[in-house]
C-alpha cells in the first residue's frame, strides 16, 4: 500500500525523528501511484502503472546539512538511513544562507483528492483510449494521445514539531487528431483532480472537428495581428511570466521586474488595468497543496491587481535578509476574466486569428520576457465574428508584458495545467515569419 | 518502486540551456563513495537474467530481454561563493521487454531477487497478452545473431566518481571567483557526472555487460549595467562529454585558435579560462551594438551549429516520428518516407554529409551495444545533400526495406521502456584545407556566430529560429565587434541548401546535449553533434530587442 494515511504518514515521521541526534531534521514522506496509457497511428502503443513509496531525511549541524533517501521502512533501515543523513550532514560545507526549519504551522484543507481517480484501473484506461481512437478510426482518421493518472500523498515532518499531510489525484489527457493525407491536424487537452469531469470521447470530438476544419491552409503574410488565444496557447507565456516574479532576481537586477536605477518594480502598474492574476489553494476547480515544499502555508496571495505588480515569490532567506513575509511559489494560478465563452468572443471580431495552442515556445530574451514559438493544431482566420477559413501556422515573437498590455476581451476562465485561464483576444500580437508544419 | 525527482533550476541561469525544465534525478539519495566501483559481480548478473529468460518463456513469451542497471549520478551545483547543493544518486533495478501474442510487454522492478524477476517476467507477458487484443499487427523484429557473454566501457583516464568532491568544489570556486575577478556580477557553476552500468541478455543470445561514462561542466556568469537596467548573460562553450574527469584537464593541445582571440575547445575545456572570457564578453555584450535585421552569411561556429544539426536533422530523421507514433507531442516529421524513396530529395546542397554513429570516440552516444543488444555502427543519412536514410530499431527497420536494426535504442533507466532515440548526428568536414579566419576573409556581410541560445522549431521541422551566446559582425571579410539581439529564421531545407563553405578536419569539434527529452512519459537522453565551422549564405537575421 502506497497511499499511507495521515496517521501511518506521521508513526513513520515520528519514528524517524525519534533517531536523530541532529541539531535538527527535516521529514519528507511521499508516496503513490502513476498510471498511463499512450496510443498513437490508432492503436495503443504503451501502457503501464507504476508505485513508489519514499522517504527523504534532512539531518542538519550548525550551517551544514546532508540529506538521505530510502524506499524501506522497518525500525533498522530507517535508523539507518538518519546515521546516514547524518554523516552527509557533517562533512557537507558551511551554507551561509541556511536558514533553520519552521515550528508548527496551520494549513487548509483543499478537496484535491477524488475516489474515483484513485479507482482508475487498467480497464478504465484501455476503455478511455478507445472512447479517443474509436470515432477517428470511424472517420478515417489518425487519433495519437496520452492519459496519465496520479494517486499520491504527502508528508512533511520537523524536529520542531511541524507536521503536515496531504492527499491528492489528478489526470492529464491529450489528443492530436490528423486527416489520412496529413493536411490538417487539431488538438485537445483536460486536467482534473476528479476522472469522472474528464470525457476522453468529448475532448477527442473537439480534436477531430479542428482536425477536419483546418485542412486546405491559405497562407497569410506574417505581422501584428489581433488574436483569440484559447487557454491551451496563452497558459505557457503566463505560466512563464509567473515564474519569473522571483523578487531575488529583481533585486540582484536580473528580472523584468529589476527598475533602471535599481530597485524593483512591485507596486507599479505593468499590464492592463483589467490583468488581476492570484492563487488560491482552496479554489474548487484547482484545489491546489496546502504547503510548500519547505513547510510554508500555501495562501490566497494576489500577484497582479488591476494590473499592478502586488507581490513575488521570496525565498526564506532572501525575505529574511529584507525583512518582508517569504511569500512560496503558488501552485497553479488564477487570471480573472469575464462571462464571454469563446464563440461569444470569435462574434464580436471583427478580423482577427483563432489560436488553438502553441508550440516549442523559449524565451527569446529574458530582460523582456519575449517568448519564440510556433501556432499549431488549429489556426483559423476570423472576418466579421465568423471563422472563415483555415490558416497556415506563424512563428511568433512576443512577450506576455506586451500582451497583456494589449488587452482587448477576456473570455470565461477555464481549467488549463492546474491554472484558470481565459481565452484572451489580444491586437498587435507579433507573428514573424511562416511555417509549412501541419 | 520509482523514484524521480527534480532539481527546478528556474532563477539559476540555466533552465533555458536544458531540454527539460529541470534535472531528473533518478534514484535514492547516497553518499559519494557509495557512487566507486561496480555493484554486483558480472556471473551474479547473468544467472539473475537467466532467471528473467526462463520466467519469461515459461509464461509464453516467443522473445524477451532483461536489463539489470545501476545508474549513478553526481551533480553539483554553485553560485558565486557559495555551493548550493551536492546530489549523489543510485537508482538499482531490472527491466524485462517480452514479446507474446505478438506485442510487446514490459515491466520493471526494484527487487533484484530471482523471485523478484521471475514476478516480473510474468507480469511483462500477462500486459503483452492483454494489449494484443488491440494490437492491429504483430511486431516484426529484425534478427540479431546473440553476441554471447561480451562486455564495453567508455575509454576513461580518470573515473570521475573517484575524484574528491572537494577537489570538484575548489574548481567550481576557482571558476566563480575568476568570473567575478573579470566583472561579472552573478555566476552559477555546475558540474554533472553520470555512469550507467548496463547488463542486458536476449533470448537471442547476448551478454552484455557496459559501464558508460558522461560528464558536463556548465556555468552561466551574468553582467549587470545597473543604472541603465540591463543585463546580459553568457553560458560555457564546453561541450557534454562521453568521458572521464580528464575532459577537465584544459589541455593546450585541444584548443583551437580563432578570431580575435577566440578560443574553441576540442576534448579537453579549460573551465577556468572559458569564465574569464566569458565574464569580459558578458560585459562587452552590456554596450554591444543592437543587429540591423536582414539578411546575412552566417559563420556558424560547431558549438552553436550542434544544436541547429540536432533540431533540423537529428529529430526529423527518428523514424518513430516519421510514422506518427510522436504526433501527440513531439510531433511529426516533414522528411516523409515518398520524399527518401525518391533517392533525390535534396535536404541540403552538395557539401552536406550528415552522419549518424554511436561509435565516435569521446562522444554522448557512443556504447559498444544499444539496449536491445545490437552492434553499434556508423551509417548515413544524407548524402551529398541527398537524403539516403532514417534512424530505426529493430522493430522498425523492416519498414525501410534493411534486414539489420541501425542499433539506436536506448532507455533513460532500468524502469523506463527502450525506444529508438537519436545516435550522434554529424556534419562530415570539408575535403579543403580551410580554417575559421580564412573563411571569415571570404564573407562580405555575414555574423559569426558561438554557443548554444535560444531554440524552437515547429512539429515538422520546417521552420526554425536560432539565437546563439555569442554574435560578431563580418564586414568586408574582418570581425568589425560584437552585436546583440541576434536570431535566425529559416526553413530546414532552404537552410542546409544555403550551406556554402566548410571548415576542414582540424576545426571539428562535438557539442552536446545532455538532458535531450523524448517520449510519453518523458525520458532523457544524451546525444552529441560534430562538425567544423560552416558558412550558410543570406540567411534571414532578426533583431529580437523590445521594450516593455
């Protein structure tokens, strides 16, 4: 059994701290169980499940720490495993920015974890691979995607008396749908903590209508243009945008939130006034973990309001050393948006460009945060609030700074990678050059 | 039982030179001398394998293969003064690939006991006989004579699991502190050190016992303008390597001369000397020109064109892409079968000779055997701009028309399943005797171009965009000083056509790529790119400055 309950979660961490003749120890106990199926040319291609249970001990002298690993978990292996932590410990060299383990913390309780994930078996995989490849192989079509579910938990322990558990589920799918001649070629994808929300048959029927709509591409010049990003493309730049707000690089003057001068730019007003992005771990759609990795409590923490810059992510250390609350990297994120659905928002275009999602996207410059990648799976053009025709794919250059300045409408946020995002229709979006892939 | 963590490396300089976001660390935790010697004797593996063999049969499989591995990794992480962190890891288990019904199986265990493998062979032919209900054709598997009871290793000078991690600290220490001496403002040093030790067995008949060496050292070093708030990064040129610590011994003899007092690094790397250039060039980039877009001749040095070979060559080739099975996520291919039957698709022009090999010495992808047991060799891909073929396995290559796998499958761990990866991917050498300097004489209006930037291809490979580390202008055949704000756009095909003019022998150098990602669940591998400096003609250059 690789899903321990809070109760055995904490007889092992207790037992384990009871060995330590460390300064301190540090706790991690995780466990669980992955599943996946894979299928491709209409046929399933891979499948399989794996279990893990594992413990990490961080034993800790003065400034130096050390940290062991072991999947065994009788009285003489544990021990075993803090002497070792231990001897790491002491000949590990002096960091001068430890900083000592947290006391006791309160945290929330968020519903991440569903029965019905933890059920999923390999029928139910198998079944849900061929909900996907049965209407293409109907329609002449070539289905390839991928479903990977995940049961686990997590605890954490200190010798300061810290403990915290947590239990969660989650399934990830995908599909690419192709035309037999390679013309055309659409895309879906879903996350849920709860399987029984996921329609692998839904999400493919998606895929198959962009598939079979973006055959016969007419190619348009490249250059700005006004688009209608779906979740799917805009979640990658905003999800790189948020993991650049580190405050230690803003003031070390290696972010795009460093000022000229010197200095950071929190509390000045960057994008859009309409731009309101927080996190929030008890939020119903992405309930998220209740702690950081290092014991933080994960809390509802606004990050851009009414387009200004409200807080960023600080270590404990680099908080410490300026004197302001060490606020963790969220888990996923939240971008407020409007009641629009995406239909609503194509009807009210005059002309612009429908993106489905983008591809192999790397950061260009990282002053700027632009961004390089590629449409793909469904580009469309828009006249008079109608899809008009089928579009080749652009590269793009562009940053998430630019874009959210160049805000036009937002949609109604739906769940994308563990975040909630709308579709955003943005004008001047940068596309450079022209690409031939389908 | 699985275990695979991650080191997040955002903030640390180095996220946008990996394939991956972060560095998969595979395996428990141990201390560093665990990481010396070999683990159990050679005589205790095969009877362990035979064990796997006989289960697998005995259940209905018609072929299987086992793979016991231990697979051991050192990394260590710095900055400025400072070490961050120190990981020792050893991840110990068997992997058993059965053929039943047709289909393919596998599963893999931690519990390396003949009970232990014999359960795991049952539970590989029980998954292979459930797929082959869905299965639409059997698998064709090209024949493979046994190589009976064989073994390979890297050729090493020094093992670098056996050096002191203090002495690796004291160089990552010497390295930060002269960054910092020559201007830098922030300086993030790493170094990677993996040894896989590979024991596979077939029912063909094989025994193949392989201890496989790689190393990476890296850094990135940062300058900073402050009051006009900018600033610039510049990672190493080295080079991953399929050697031992002695690619850290900077050896004179291994360095290679060019413009402006440029240094280029053959098998050996001074790190020391590459973070002193690089923390002067860091601050030389802080007041570079920003590029006038348009178009250029590029002078394309090998530790930047390694990437440009592995996107717009090597991943296009995987025959696995080619067919579909990669659609979902890496995607497809545009270099499509009709295309290399018609023997007269030209990829580039008549100078390109890509090559592909597993058996360069010093290079990532080198072994004596892949992980189904094949012979490693040297084959062709594109010949004189011609395309002649793909990169296929054993259960790929009846595709093609051949009888012989081209041995290219690799696995990332002992739990992971082989598939066909990338072997080395190179660009042959010129014929002429030419060098950096004198081809750089012949370009009115070109950039030369050092080190691996920004990189993003579509999912057919057609159009791509390259940034570099280090850009310089050619005017009217001399360096005229440094720019920025450098990227390429082009199309594979018009790109290799537009190669004008190759360096010879004596310029070839490898790059590498450690950490390249494949796969549903992603796996790793590590793969290298030779080829001499080469001129591509009127390539369309961007200027990627903003301001936000």
């Amino acid at each position: 059994m690789t899903i321990l309950t809070k109760e055995e979660a904490k007889k092992i961490i207790d037992k384990v701290l009871s060995f330590s003749k460390a300064d301190e120890m540090s706790v991690a106990l995780s466990g669980g169980r992955t599943g996946n199926i894979r299928y491709a040319r209409n046929s399933v291609s891979t499948s399989g499940e794996s279990y893990n249970l594992s413990l990490s001990i961080t034993a800790v002298f003065g400034k130096r720490s050390g940290t062991s690993t072991i999947n065994e978990f009788d009285d003489k292996s544990l021990e075993k495993a803090v002497r070792r932590a231990e001897e790491i410990a002491r000949l590990a060299p002096e960091n001068p920015e430890f900083v000592p383990a947290l006391g006791p913390q309160q945290y929330v309780d968020p519903a991440s974890f569903s029965q019905k994930t933890a059920d999923i078996s390999p029928d139910y995989r198998a079944s849900a691979a061929f909900d996907s490849i049965d209407p293409c192989s109907k329609k002449n079509l070539t289905a390839a995607g991928y479903m990977e579910d995940r049961t686990g938990f997590n605890a954490i322990g200190n010798s300061k008396g810290l403990f915290g558990y947590n239990k969660a589920t989650s399934v990830d799918f995908s599909i690419t749908v192709r035309t037999a001649d390679g013309l055309g070629s659409g895309y879906a994808i879903r996350d849920f903590n709860d399987v029984s929300k996921l329609s692998t048959k839904q999400a493919t029927e998606i895929a198959m209508q962009k598939a079979m709509a973006s055959t016969s591409a007419r190619a348009l010049e490249p250059g700005k243009y006004t688009v209608i990003l779906e979740p799917a493309a805009s979640i990658d730049l905003l999800q790189n945008m948020m993991r650049s707000m580190d405050a230690r690089n803003a003031d070390e003057g290696r972010s795009f939130l460093s000022k000229k001068g010197g200095g950071i730019r929190l509390g000045e007003k960057l994008f859009d006034e309409r731009v309101n992005i927080y996190s929030d771990p008890m939020n119903l759609e992405i309930p998220g973990s209740p702690f950081a990795g290092d014991g933080r409590p994960q809390e509802k923490v606004y990050w851009i309001e009414n387009g200004v810059v409200k807080n960023l992510t600080y270590s404990r250390y680099w908080a410490e050393k300026k004197g302001v609350k060490a606020v963790p990297n969220p888990g996923g994120f939240i971008m407020a948006g409007g009641t629009e659905s995406l239909a609503d928002l194509i009807k009210g275009t005059e002309k612009g460009i429908l993106v489905t999602r983008f591809w192999y996207i790397r950061a260009v410059d990282p002053q700027t945060l632009l961004y390089t990648g590629l449409t793909r799976d469904g580009t469309f053009y828009i006249e008079n609030g109608q899809i008009k025709y089928p579009i080749k794919n652009f590269r793009f250059n562009e940053s998430p700074v630019i874009m959210l300045n160049n805000l036009e409408a937002m949609g109604k946020p739906t769940r994308i990678g563990g975040s909630l995002v709308p579709p955003l229709k943005i004008r001047d979006f940068t596309f450079s050059s022209l690409s031939d892939a389908v | 039982m699985r275990r695979r963590d991650f080191i997040q490396l955002s903030g640390m300089g180095l996220g946008a030179l990996m394939g991956a976001s972060a560095i998969p660390v595979l395996g428990n935790v141990v201390p560093a001398e665990h990481l010396i010697g070999s683990g159990v004797d050679v005589a205790t593996k095969k009877r362990l394998a035979d064990v796997a063999l006989n289960a697998a049969k005995s259940k209905g499989a018609t072929y299987t293969d086992v793979r016991i591995g231990r697979y051991l990794q050192q990394y260590l992480f710095t900055r400025e003064n400072k070490v961050q962190n120190v990981v020792n890891a050893e991840s110990y288990g068997v992997g058993i690939r059965v053929i039943a019904n047709g289909t393919w199986g596998f599963s893999a265990t931690s519990d390396v006991t003949p009970e232990g493998i014999a359960k795991c062979a049952e539970t590989a032919v029980s998954i292979a006989k459930a797929n082959s209900k869905i299965q639409k054709e059997p698998v064709v598997l090209a024949p493979q004579k046994g190589v009976g009871e064989v073994s390979w290793k890297t050729p090493l000078k020094k093992n670098s699991f056996e050096v002191p991690v203090q002495e690796k600290i004291d160089l990552l220490m010497n390295v930060n502190g002269e960054a910092m001496k020559n201007g830098a403002a922030f300086v993030t040093s790493n170094l990677f050190f993996i040894n896989e030790q590979k024991y596979f067995a077939s029912t063909d008949g094989s025994y193949i016992d392989q201890d496989v060496h790689r190393i990476w050292p890296t850094f990135t070093v940062t300058a900073i303008d402050k009051q006009a708030g900018k600033f610039k990064t510049r990672d190493a040129i080295s080079s991953p390597m399929g050697m031992g610590y002695e690619y850290l011994d900077g050896l004179a003899s291994e360095k290679i001369a060019g413009p402006n007092g440029l240094v280029g690094y053959r098998n050996s790397y001074d790190m020391v000397e590459d973070a002193i250039f690089a923390a002067k060039q860091a601050k030389e980039k802080l007041t570079a020109k920003s590029v006038m877009a348009g178009k250029y001749d590029l002078v394309l040095d090998p530790n930047h064109l390694g990437l440009t070979i592995h996107e717009s060559v090597g991943h296009p080739l995987e025959l696995d892409r080619v067919l579909g099975y990669e659609a979902n996520y890496a995607g497809t291919s545009f270099a499509t079968l009709d295309k290399w039957k018609t023997k007269s698709f030209n990829y580039g022009s008549k100078l390109v000779n890509i090559v592909a090999d597993k058996t360069q010495p010093y290079t990532l992808g080198t072994v004596g055997y892949d992980d189904e047991g094949v012979p490693c060799k040297e084959w062709d891909l594109i010949k004189d701009g011609v395309l002649v073929n793909y990169q296929a396995i054993r259960d790929q290559v009846n595709i093609l028309g051949e009888k012989e796998s081209h041995g290219c499958c690799y696995a990332d761990n002992w739990d992971s399943v082989q598939f066909q990866r990338m072997p080395n991917v190179s660009l042959r050498p010129g014929k002429e005797k030419l060098n950096v300097q004198d081809m750089i004489k012949g370009v009115e209006k070109g950039i030369y171009i050092i080190g691996r930037g920004s990189y993003s291809i579509d999912q057919q490979r057609y159009n791509f965009q390259f940034g570099g580390q280090l850009f310089y202008e050619i005017k009217n055949g001399q360096i005229a000083g440094m720019v920025d704000d450098v990227a390429y756009q082009s199309n594979t095909q018009e790109f290799w056509n537009s190669c004008a003019q190759i360096c010879d022998k004596d310029d070839y150098r490898t790059f590498g790529s450690f950490f390249d990602g494949k796969g549903q669940p992603s796996q790793v591998s590590a793969v290298s790119h030779g080829s001499a400096t080469t001129r591509f003609n009127g390539v369309n250059v961007i200027n990627t400055g903003r301001k936000i």
